[in-house]
C-alpha cells in the first residue's frame, strides 16, 4: 500500500517526541493537523498505532515495527533537504563548563562560518528547552529521562576542595553556588562518607564568582578541577583533601531525536571529538 510521506513524517514525529503537542511543535503544524494525519494513517494500516494517556501516547508493537522501518529513510531524506547555508546551532550548557571548555573548542567552527546561539541555564531548564525545540543541542549534568531526547557522555568532570592557603576546613567560611550546597556535599558523602552539615556562608550563583572569592581569601569551597587547573599550578590555590579518588560527575551532550542539521551536526562531532577523544560517531 503507497502511503503519503506527509502521513509517515507526522507518524514518526509523534513516535520521537510521544505526544501529539511535541510532534505538532516539531512540525509546525496545529494539534488538530497531526491528529488528523495520525488517524487517517492508522485507518489505511487498519491498525491502532498508539494508546492515548492523559499526558501522551504510548506507541503499540505495530508502531514501533513501524518506526524501525521508516526512520532510516526518513531522515536520510530530510537530510538530503537540508540548506548547508542554514549554519546556525542553538547551543546550551552551565555557563562555567561553556565559557572555559566548549567554545574555545568550537572557535574554529565559527571561524569557517558557523553562526552559534549558546543559552546558559540549569540543567532541567535546558532539557525543557531541548525538548521544546528552543535548543539544538545542551551539555547536560544527568542523562536525561524522556524518550525524545538522545544523549552521549561528553566530559568527567572532577570536584577538587581548596582554598587560597592551607587551613582548617571546619573554621573557613565556606562558599557554595546555591544554598543546598549540592557540589560541597557531593563531595563530602564521596569522600569523606559523611553529610556536610554546614550552611555556606557565601552564596553566589556563579562558579566563577565562587572561584574569584576563593582566590582573594575568602573561604574554601568545593571547584571542578578544569575552573582551578592552572591556579593550582602556580600556587594562587592548593588543595586541601587530595582523596585516591577524586568525585567525578559526567556530563551529556543531548540532542532530540530525528536527524541533525549541518551546522548542528558539525557543533556535536567537535564536541565529542574535543573531550571524547574518539572518532566523530554518528548522528
């Protein structure tokens, strides 16, 4: 049976984002277009192809067979559609990781051309945006959980605690980036294997300011080791627990699902070739 390409495209938009809305966002279609569409292909296949939910569908057997067929040449012809020319990557991540890390490392892409929109935020606002298709591509702090979204560990970031000079730990004051102390603490329970019950004495959202804080004297506070690599190599900071192994949290580089614009493409492939040190893998 010939069936509408339109018909497939809306299928396999729905099946990736697992709801009518997503799939409509992704299409730039009204919800009522995509309902449409989805059952005039489910009435020419004489099948249901997804169980409705209060908050989503859920794909049957027959949906996801269907998927697995048609996606390869699918995105193989959106790619061919795509506009090289079309060179903007929207690009998303913690401002510390992006300011010192990524785009230094994508210099030479926007060199050659590449129009780059970077958003800073907190990991859960920017897998928000991921999924709503307000960004290309987020450095994320956790693999995210929802099934639109695709993810490759990027970077192992290790926390390192110091200060400007030697001290005792118990009587510094100590500086966080937010009020949980979610970084000091982690660092705590995985080397010491105890809870830090302190509250910070400094608080400023920004690791940056943490680090320029703890540079002047301050207080100590716990850093990822590439923010203070080069203070502890001349001795501005020193360490203060130097544990056999250090905490590390990995980050991702998540994308949605369905095939990669050029540009989009090309900002991954340097991003993982930078900290992966591994061949450019597939989009």
């Amino acid at each position: 049976m010939a069936l509408s390409l339109d018909l497939l495209r809306t299928f396999l938009a729905v099946h990736r984002e697992g709801s009518v809305t997503g799939a409509a966002r992704r299409l730039a279609l009204s919800q009522p277009t995509v309902t449409a569409q989805l059952q005039a292909l489910e009435a020419a296949l004489g099948r249901p192809l997804f169980v409705r939910q209060p908050r989503g569908v859920t794909p049957t057997p027959a949906a996801d067979l269907l998927a697995r067929q048609i996606a390869g040449p699918l995105d193989d012809l959106a790619g061919v559609a795509e506009r090289p020319e079309e060179g903007t990557a929207r690009l998303g991540g913690a401002a510390e990781f992006l300011t010192d890390l990524a785009l230094p490392a994508l210099a030479g892409l926007v060199a050659a051309g590449l129009k780059l929109r970077v958003t800073l935020g907190l990991s859960d606002d920017l897998a928000d945006a991921l999924a709503g298709g307000a960004l290309d591509l987020a450095v994320l702090t956790s693999r995210p959980r929802r099934r639109q979204l695709r993810a490759d560990p990027l970077y192992d970031e290790e926390f390192v605690l110091v200060a400007a000079r030697r001290c005792d730990v118990a009587s510094t004051p100590l500086v966080s980036y937010a009020e949980e102390l979610p970084i000091i603490r982690r660092y705590w329970r995985s080397v010491f294997d105890q809870k830090q019950h302190r509250t910070a004495d400094v608080v400023v959202p920004n690791l940056h300011a943490v680090r320029a804080l703890v540079l002047a004297g301050g207080g100590c506070s716990v850093l990822p080791e590439y923010l203070v690599r080069a203070d502890l190599d001349v001795g501005r900071l020193v360490l203060l627990h130097e544990p056999p192994v250090p905490p590390l949290n990995t980050l991702f580089l998540a994308h949605r699902d369905g095939p990669l614009a050029p540009a989009v493409a090309a900002v991954r492939t340097r991003l993982l070739e930078e900290f992966r040190s591994v061949s450019p893998m597939e989009t």
